[in-house]
C-alpha cells in the first residue's frame, strides 16, 4: 500500500492529487459527452453526429470549447454581475470538491474521509446554490423560473437520495467509501466468494432510487425542468454565454460522471475486483498495481452508469413539475424508508 | 358531385334539395321580414342575407337549428377598386368607365358597399349556411353590427380581424385591438380603396402572363 | 356541460376552482410571463402572454401577427393561377393541400371538373402532404416535452414522403402543381412503387412513435386530461379537424362532402375520441396518418387511366359567382371563399385557415393550467404559424 506515497514529496503529492482531480473531472466529461451525446445519441437518432473534426468526429469537443472560448461574454444589463459570474464557479467547483471522496484505488485517492458518504452528499447539492444564484441574478424571467424550479427539485430528491444511500451504509457499517468498497469485495454470498459481494445484489432498490435521484440531481431528462428548452428556453443557463455557459456545460457532464463514480462506489464494488481472486485478506494486502487497474474499473463501470442516465436522457419526455415533486415525496422517499426498515430489520437478524 | 349552376334557378334545376328548403323555411319562421334574400344552389350550398338588425337573432336562431360549429365570420367590400384590378400597367392612363366603378352585390343582392359574411356549419346534418347581412354606413363613415361572441365565442378573433381589415366594429365585443398590423395603423387594408402600395409603384411582373397569347389551337372560351 | 365524460367534468371543475381561488387570493404578486415570439416551443412566431401566479396560469392570450403577410389582399391583385403560388405559403407543411380547395372553388365557379385521373392523383397528394405534415407533429411532439430523439425519426421517415412529393410535382415544400382543371403533369415512372414502399415505412414510422412515446407513461401524464375541451366549446370556437375528433365530433370533411376527389373510392375509417384532452388530440393524429397511408395505398390500385387535365381556356376568366370549397387539411378544415366578378382574378378570397380557429381556444383552455402544460396544450392543438396569420 506504501509505496508509491513514501517516495513522492509533499507538494509532488499535492501536485499530483490537483492534476488527478481535473483529470477525474475533464477526463469523464469528455468522454461522455463524445460517447454518449455525440455519438450515442447520434446513433439512436439515425444519423452520425460529428464527423469533421478528428478521426469520427473526436476533435469536436476542442472545437466546441473553442468556439465558445472566442464569443463574448454577455452580461445582461439588469443583472447582479458579481453574483452572475460567480454562479457557474460555483457549480463546477461543487464537482471538484465532490470527486475528492471517490477512491479509485487503494492508494488513488485524494483523501480519505471517515465520513465520506456523509461528505459527498453535502457537497453534492452545493451545485444547487448556483444554480439558483444563476437564476436569480440573471434578471430574467425563465432563468429566475428555472432556478426555482431546480431549487424546489434538487432539494426534493436530495432526501430520497440520502436515504437510499443509507441501507448501503447499515450494509457495510461504515460510512468510509473506501470501507465500502472493500466491504463490498471481500463479502461473499453465502460462503461463495466468486465475485464478491456488490451491494446492488440486496441493495437494488437503494439502487434504482439513486439512480433516480441522479438522474433529478443532474437534472437530466425527464426530469429536466430547470432547463425545459421547449419552456424555459433554457432555464437558469439563459443568458449565460461563452465560456460561462462552457463552464456550466462542462460542470453538467462532469457531475453526471462523478456521481456514477459514486453510485459504482456504493453499489458496483468501486474500484475493487473480488479479493478472493488474489487472495487478498484486507485493504493492506491489495497489490500495488490495483492503483492503476483500480481507474479503469472506475471508468468502465462509470460509463456503463452514465449510459444509462444518457439512454434515458434521449429516450424519454419529461415530467412536469408538480408531478416530479409527487414523484419524490409519493413515491421514492417512502420506498427509500421502506428500504432502510427492511436492511436493517435483516441486518439485525442474520 | 352535382353539377352546378350560376344563375339563380331554384325553380329550373330539376335536383331538389329538401334539407337546405327547410333550412330555409325555419329561418323564415323564426325571423321573419328579416330573412331578406335567400339564394340556394342545390345540393352544394346556401346563402341567406338578413337584416342588419337580426345579424345576432339569425346566428341565435342556426345555432337554435344545430348549426353549432362556427366556420368563419368576415367582411366583404363590394366596391370594385379604384386602382384597378392589377391586371393593367398603371404606369398607362386608363380611360373612365363608369361601368366599373359600379357597386354591384353578390348573390342574395344587397344595398350596401359593406357586408357582413359568417358561415356556420351543422355537423350533425352535414349542411352550411353563408350568412349575409347589409352593412349601412353612418354619416362618419363607421359602420358597426352586433357582436356574435354571445352566440359564437369562436366568432371574437373573426371580429377582430374584420374589425382590423375592414374598420367595422363589434357592439359588445370586449377587446377590439389589432391582430396583425401595429396598434396606430392607419386604414382599413382589406377595403377597396386601400392601396397595395406596392403594386402600384412598379408594374406587377406576372402582367406578362395575362397578355393574349398569340393565336392557338386551343378553344379561347370565354375570353374576350 | 352535458355529455361530457367524468374524467373531463373532473377536468373543467378544477380548472374553475383554480381559478376561483386565484380570484380569492390575489395578494400575491403575479408575474407577466411573454413566451414568444421568439422562444423554441413556438414553431414560428407566435407570442403567448401569460399572467402567472407561481406556475400556475391566470389568463394566457396569444398575440399572433408576427407573421401577416396579407394575403386576402394579395389575391385581390393575381389572377387565379397565381394565386395558387401565394397559398402555398400559408400551411407551408402541407402545401399541396392548401391549393386543392382554392382549385376547385374556381372549378365550381367555372363549372368543370378534373378529370378522374388527376381527381386521384389530387388526393394522392392531398394525403401525402397530410402524412409530410403530421408526421412532423409526431415528432415534434417529443420535442415540446423533452424527449429528442422523435423528432429526428420524423425528419428521418418525413424526407422519403417529400422525396415522393418532389418526384411528382418538382417542388418538396411549395409544389404548385394543382391547376384550374387538372394537374400540370402525370406522375413520373415508376412513383407508384416506390410510394408504395414509402408508405410500409411511414407505418413503421407510426409504431415506433406508437411505442417511443405514447406508450410512454411519463408522456401520458404529461397528456392525459391536460387542456380538455368539450365538444359544444369546440364547436363553437370552430375547432377542426384532429382537434374536433378528439372532442368526440364525427366529422371529417373527406367523408361527409362531397367533392370532385376520390375519397369516396377509398374505404377509411374517420377516428374520434371521447376525452378532448391533449392526448386524445396526439393519438388522433396519429391514427391520421396511418389511415392516410391506407388511402394512398387504396387510390395507387385503383388508379383509373387517362388524362390528368381537361380543356380550359389558355387564359381564365372564372364567371362571375361565389363559391366555398373546404377541405380536410393536415390542420383542419381550410377553406376559400370565392367570389369572382368574371375578371382574371378573383375579386375577394376570404381565407378560412384551420390554425386560426384552433388557436383562438387557446385563452380558453390555458386558464388554470401550469407553464409545462402551456407547452403541451399548444403543441396539441398543433398550428402552423403562417396557417394564423396568412
């Protein structure tokens, strides 16, 4: 576990852990939105998607960032500037601050909270104070509707999301993400240790739940109200142009990954492949090149998440308003109860 | 389809057409004088001019008949315009004939430059009624009618625009803006005597067409 | 109110109460929301004026105009020929069919007839260009609530009908190809097969969006007595077509006039639906477009032999006369009234367009409901907006 912690300095760790965590931003976002909203979507669409820039279109994301680095940056004249331009900073910042928990290896890890799961979800809707700055300070009615929207939504599905994130916490009794993944490969089923013991297997509808709440959290289609195009023109992001809009662009994506980081963490066996293949005892006995396999896993099971939450995304309409807040607290928040009696009443007894 | 026929001949059709006689009949009933001019084309349509007074009563009255599904409502001006029809170079003086500044009505005949058109429908007996009435103007030129909207909802964005294009206005209609042109137009474009500005400047391109081809094998018709 | 069904007595009550109570509570600031006229739910200009209290809708008016293009007075100064160019821009989704009532309003004032062949291929056009333009509405459909992807299978199945439309008449939006007295051609070798093919895939089309979205229960919700308009408010208000059918009006202008087209040659089946609400206006719809591809299918094997125009004079001079010929348009009933006075050109056409009287309802229907459902309603109602504003 020591090794490669030992022989780097202090600042070459920081440097390290800094060049990491916009790697594990940028690098998932980037990915996705070529995988799935280039070319995924393009495909379920009947037709290619880019294919000018780079091999099958894969420069294309530089030139969008770049074009949207060369246009201006409009402020509208009502609006509280300094608020205004804070708003998607703060957004995307909430995504850097959020990757910070996700081990991705037994030693790739930024820093390694006691109470991870406890962290990631407070900061996880963090985004939502930008959000709906960004509304309200754009000085326009869809933006401020749009904030409002994504206030009243966000905040609804951050309950149902943090109680079905517990049944996983009574599971593996801890609230470490790292104790969660290696709860997660040294278990068994039953005595057999084949592929260790993903909490999806018992925890499936914590499972679906979080997903779902994802889905609301990242406001993606159906539930994408804040943004609703054909409504809202484009909610909170109205006025915001240029490299603000990037930024928001760039944070929408990047949290779409990080928290699929986060569900694979809780509920996929993270990082981890079933100890019992290497004969692996504990989290000190894990070879040193998991740190490198460790990410790759990460991603896989990152993208399979996100495929997910981008099939859905392209294949579905969206909800209205009043129907997602019945949605929340009709239905997912008491099944999410349900969920946690249940672990626990079977934690308890077996 | 039956065949149809321009003149006015109820008696020298052989088709008759059993539904529109009564439809006629019952109007006659319930409004009596007011029904001033009927004109009927056999199985294919009907026309009933009635009196400015009883435009409302005669919608009540085909509503009262199953004429419940409202098809349009609008104006017609009469007046042959003064800037000709387009069909002439106006860059040429043309020579005054009286004729054609007559005002001459459509069928049901009529008195006034101005009408009034509305056209329901019964769905359940498949049958229309145009609706006509004469529109007299007062000494200020403003002409004015009883709404529909009572009878019609459907008939208030119908007045508004013939309130717009014509300058007739509704009594008891609640909002009469504008629909298309800016609130302080000025004029009535659908009248005669407004000018298609742009018609007039230039020579419309389309003349060309309508100059007499040189002499052909084809059968010239009614052509004069 | 009678004869309604209990859902949308549910509906209409609701709808009354939300708006007693905002009568009550008034002390909350509202707020004036403009949707349009440049906004992506409006396909065109349309500019809808909602007074909102929260998101909820106290009273919507549309203010349309952003589009008027006079053409009640431009016909005034074109000869009938001409005049076929100029309204084949006011439904530019289904052009051909705009022209079909104004030709024969002129064939009524002239006393002919097409002859059977060019009767035919009319109405092959007429439903092509009804299939091009609701297929459209299918698709865009997902658009107003969220979902992309139908939108592109439209445009997809939607190019191979315009295909079909250029290859016969030369033009994919504004053909121009309906002449006092027939057609300007024959239709092109070969076209029959090919449209035949055209027509299994635009069924396709049909159950793919059958599966995509109104399968969908999400879309339902978002549908399902949303916007209900009963059936004597939708006659009154002159709602046509697909929007009257789902108020549960049997009337359907192909089958119950009878004019100089081959509908009654062909055996279809006229949809209506009980409920008046959003969905019920979708799934007419899309019903449409299947019995439209059945009437092609039936008109291309029946497809009599001879001439597509019978003898008119070169230059036309329509008698003197008036004349209404409507007909069952993508959007509805669109009508012309024609009055000619024996010139070249008529001498007043009023214009009975099918958007116009359908979106007239809209302050009606938006009372009560929630800015989503704004979206939903009129994507329901369904207008094109050259058809409002002419």
């Amino acid at each position: 576990m020591m090794s490669i912690a030992l022989e780097i300095p202090y600042w070459g760790q920081s440097l390290l852990r800094v060049l990491g965590g916009i790697g594990a931003v940028l690098l998932p976002a980037g990915t996705i939105v070529y995988l799935f909203l280039f070319k995924m979507m393009s495909f379920m669409q009947s037709r290619l998607g880019p294919m000018e820039a780079g091999p099958f279109g894969s420069m294309q994301l530089l030139a969008e960032v770049g074009k949207w680095l060369q246009k201006e940056d409009i402020i509208p004249e009502n609006a509280d500037a300094k608020i205004y331009k804070l708003a998607p900073v703060i957004v995307l910042v909430s995504t850097f601050l959020l990757v910070v928990v996700v081990p991705f290896g037994p030693d790739a890890l930024f820093t390694n909270f006691s109470a991870g799961v406890f962290y990631a979800l407070a900061i996880g809707s963090v985004s939502v104070i930008g959000i709906l700055v960004a509304g309200w300070s754009s000085a326009n009615k869809y933006s401020l509707l749009g904030g409002l929207r994504a206030a009243g939504q966000l905040i609804a599905y951050e309950l149902p999301m943090v109680l079905a994130v517990v049944g996983v916490v009574i599971q593996a009794g801890s609230m470490n993400l790292q104790q969660i993944v290696v709860a997660q490969n040294s278990g068994s089923i039953f005595g057999w240790d084949g592929v260790g013991f993903p909490f999806v297997l018992t925890q499936f509808v914590g499972f679906l739940i979080f997903m779902i709440a994802v889905q609301a959290e990242l406001t993606q289609v159906p539930f994408d109200m804040p943004i609703a195009e054909s409504e809202l023109v484009s909610g909170y992001m109205t006025e915001y142009s240029g490299f603000r809009f990037l930024i928001f662009f760039i944070g929408e994506f990047a949290t779409a990954g990080v928290f699929a980081f986060i569900a694979s963490v809780l509920f996929l066996g993270g990082w981890g492949i079933p100890f019992s293949w290497f004969g692996w005892e504990s989290l000190d006995a894990v070879d040193g090149w998991m740190n490198i396999v460790g990410p790759v896993i990460m991603l896989t099971k990152m993208l399979v998440l996100t495929g997910i939450i981008m099939w859905v995304r392209f294949s579905y309409p969206r909800f209205r308003e009043d129907q997602l807040q019945r949605f929340a607290w009709k239905v997912l928040i008491p099944l999410s109860l349900a969920n946690i009696a249940v672990t626990a009443i079977l934690k308890v007894a077996i | 389809m039956a065949q149809l026929s321009d003149t006015d001949t109820d008696e020298s059709t052989p088709v008759v057409d059993e539904l529109r006689d009564e439809i006629v009949a019952r109007l006659r009933a319930d409004l009596g004088d007011a029904v001033v001019d009927v004109h009927q084309v056999p199985q294919v349509d009907l026309w009933v001019r009635v009196t400015p007074e009883s435009w409302r009563a005669a919608g009540e009255a085909l509503r009262a008949q199953g004429f419940d599904y409202f098809c349009f409502l609008s104006a017609m001006d009469w007046m042959p315009s003064p800037f000709g029809d387009g069909e002439n170079d106006p860059t040429e003086e043309v020579e005054e004939d009286p004729a054609a500044s007559e005002i001459r009505q459509g069928y049901t005949g009529g008195d006034t430059r101005f009408q009034m058109l509305a056209r329901v429908t019964d769905t359940r007996r498949h049958v229309s009624v145009t609706l006509k009435a004469d529109l007299p103007q007062h000494d200020d030129g403003a002409m004015s009618i009883e709404s529909w909207i009572p009878v019609y909802a459907g008939a208030n964005w119908h007045e508004r625009e013939t309130h717009e294009m014509f300058g007739i206005s509704f009594d008891g209609h609640p909002d009469l803006r504008n629909m298309y042109l800016p609130g302080d137009f000025e004029g009535y474009p659908l009248r005669k005597d407004f000018p298609l500005l742009a018609r007039l400047v230039k020579p419309w391109p389309g003349i060309v067409d309508v100059e007499p081809m040189p002499a052909s094998d084809d059968d010239e018709g009614d052509d004069s | 109110m009678t004869m309604l069904s209990e859902r949308q007595q549910m509906s209409y009550i609701a709808a009354q109460a939300a708006d007693a109570r905002l009568n009550v509570e008034l002390e909350t600031e509202g707020m004036t929301l403009n949707i349009g006229p440049q906004h992506p739910a409006t396909h065109g200009t349309l500019r809808i004026i909602a007074r909102l209290d929260g998101e909820q809708v106290v009273w919507a008016e549309p203010s349309a105009g952003y589009m008027h293009r006079g053409y009640e007075k431009l016909t005034e100064v074109r000869t009938f020929p001409q005049v076929t160019a100029l309204i084949n821009r006011i439904d530019w989704l289904g052009s051909f069919a705009n022209e079909v009532p104004f030709i024969l309003a002129a064939e009524q004032l002239m006393n002919i007839e097409a002859p059977p062949r060019a009767q035919h291929i009319r109405t092959i056009l007429f439903e092509l260009s009804r299939i091009a333009n609701v297929s459209l509405f299918l698709g865009d459909l997902g658009v107003q609530m969220g979902a992309v992807t139908p939108v592109f299978m439209a445009f997809r199945d939607r190019e191979y009908v315009l295909n079909l439309i250029e290859g016969a008449t030369g033009g994919r939006f504004h053909p121009n190809f309906d002449r006092i007295g027939g057609l300007k051609d024959d239709l092109p070798k070969g076209w029959l097969d090919e449209t035949r093919q055209v027509m299994k895939k635009l069924r396709n089309f049909c159950d793919e969006i059958e599966d995509l979205l109104f399968g969908n229960e999400i879309f339902q919700s978002r549908t399902r007595g949303i916007g209900v308009i009963p059936a004597d408010v939708a006659r009154q208000y002159g709602l046509s077509g697909a929007n009257l059918r789902a108020s549960g009006v049997d009337w359907d202008l192909r089958r119950d006039q009878s004019l100089p087209l081959a509908y009654d040659k062909v055996d279809f089946r006229v949809w209506t639906h009980p409920d008046g609400d959003s969905w019920a206006r979708c799934w007419i719809r899309l019903q449409e477009v299947r019995e439209a591809t059945k009437i092609v299918d039936q008109l291309i094997e029946t497809l009599p032999p001879g001439p597509v125009m019978t003898k008119v004079p070169r230059i036309i001079k329509v008698p003197e006369g008036e004349a209404w010929v409507s007909t069952e348009n993508p959007l509805g009933e669109m009508g012309y009234y024609v009055v000619s006075k024996g010139d070249l050109g008529p001498f007043r056409v009023k214009i009975r367009s099918a958007s116009f009287n359908n979106i007239s309802i809209t302050p009606w229907v938006l009372k009560g409901v929630y800015v989503p459902d704004i979206i939903t309603i009129l994507a329901s109602l369904y207008f094109i907006l050259g058809d409002i504003d002419r």
